[in-house]
C-alpha cells in the first residue's frame, strides 16, 4: 500500500507541496506572527496553479493552527508562545510542598508567564464517562472546577476537574476559586487523601468549533484530549480531570520506569 506502479512511492499533491512549504516558511520565520499570509492571487503566480489548488492548500495551513482567518481579509500568522514540554514528573509531591500547582510549577521552569482564569466551581451532574471512571452513577452529583489556562497571554488549554462530593463537602478550599498553595491536590492531601498514581489516557482529534473559539484557534486545529484519573493510596479517584489542549504548544514526555 502507499505505492504507485512500479514500485515507487505516491506522488505528494501539489496542495499538500505547497502548504508545507507555507508552514515551513511560517515556523521558520519567513512569515513572522502578525504577517498576512499571501493572497490567492498572489501565491496561484507564485506556485504556477489554479486558484483551486491554493483554497486546497489553505485548508492545510489552517488545519495546522498556525494562522487564523479574518473574514475580508485574509490570513494572519498568528502569535503562539513557545512549545512547552508536558513531563510526567508535574505531579511530584515536591511541587505541591512548595506551594506550587503542577500547571505553574511547569510554567515556571520553562520560563513561560502562567495566568489561570476559573470559569466555574459548582455542584454539577456527573457526565456519562466521568462517572464510570470516579465509581459513581451517571448524574450524581459531583463539584465541577473549570479553568482556562494562558501562557504569556495566550489561551493554550482548557481543563474541568471533577471530584466526589463526598470528598470535597468537608474542604472548603476546593470551593474557593484559589483553593490554595500547591492546588486542590494539596487540599485532597492535607486531608487524608494521598495520591498513589494518576492514569492518562490521551487522544489527538480536530477541535470543535466552540473548542476552536475558546483556545484561539482554526477550527478543525488539532487538539490533545486528555481525561487523567488521580488515584489514592487506598485505590480510589477522587479527582478525574477532563483537559482540553492546543496540539501545537505541546510536546509530551513521559517517564516509564523499567521493571516488573
């Protein structure tokens, strides 16, 4: 599969050719944040193909997140901070003793300004798929945390946490919209709940356009979909958190210890 006869490889489109190379000239600088990319008329002479073939290519440049669209004028390379490794080593419990959250802890070590913006703290009704991971029936009722984290000013994930009532009804904190040095882990483990493990489960998809909208981004941009459960010493999750992240500003690097 994947070959031409003869043996050799499928051509690339000429479309797919010609947005790699705008992209390419987008992360390399040529096209700097800010600058208009082209007009069709401009790049059909430039690249030697019908206007169709460029609307084709735009469709790629676009999918890739790295310039957005204004309706009369065309399209701006927009201004995204740097890519920000995501490591498995967030969570070390040295963060939270130092009164820092895993998201500013990581902010801080890559030299990044990390602003949180709380959308929502309240009593909600469990969705379906949350429940099913926090041991609970669908619809009982669980606190909701929803945040919009920024990165030198740019929106660059959203995440709703959502815990056990339960367990949050005796933590004022976690009600507050700063639940405190270290983050609502910190409060879960200042009373009594220490966590064991957390288990991610990623998934890259296309951004709904509400998505889209709320980090900035084309719609049809990639985006990481990440529900991660914290799990306790006794085997419980008292917290699963729902993260919704824009795929360009992330690498993520895991450790994966090499025993039994």
């Amino acid at each position: 599969m994947g070959t031409a006869a003869g043996g050799g490889r499928a051509a690339v489109p000429r479309y797919v050719q010609i947005a790699e190379d705008i992209v390419q000239q987008i992360r390399a600088g040529v096209l700097s944040a800010g600058d208009m990319v082209p007009s069709e008329s401009e790049l059909v002479e430039r690249y030697g193909v019908a206007g169709g073939t460029i609307r084709k290519a735009m469709v790629e440049v676009r999918a890739s997140g790295l310039v957005e669209t204004r309706h009369g004028k065309g399209s701006l390379v927009k201004a995204r901070p740097p890519v920000r490794h995501r490591s498995s080593d967030r969570f070390r419990r040295t963060h939270r003793q130092e009164g820092r959250a895993a998201y500013l802890a990581e902010s801080a070590q890559s030299g990044a300004e990390a602003k949180v913006s709380v959308l929502f703290i309240g009593p909600m009704e469990v969705p379906e798929e949350i429940a099913s991971r926090l041991g609970v029936s669908a619809g009982t009722q669980v606190l909701a945390r929803r945040r919009l984290y920024f990165r030198n000013g740019t929106p660059v994930e959203t995440a709703t946490s959502y815990l056990p009532w339960d367990v949050v009804k005796d933590i004022p904190e976690l009600f507050a919209e700063n639940p405190g040095p270290g983050g609502i882990y910190a409060r879960l483990e200042d009373h009594g709940h220490v966590f064991a493990e957390y288990v991610e489960t990623l998934q890259a998809r296309p951004a709904a356009k509400a998505e889209a909208t709320e980090l900035s981004l084309t719609p049809g941009a990639p985006v990481v979909h990440l529900l991660r459960d914290a799990v306790t010493e006794e085997g419980r999750v008292v917290e699963v958190c729902d993260t919704l992240m824009a795929a360009d500003q992330f690498v993520f690097e895991y450790r994966i210890p090499a025993r039994d």
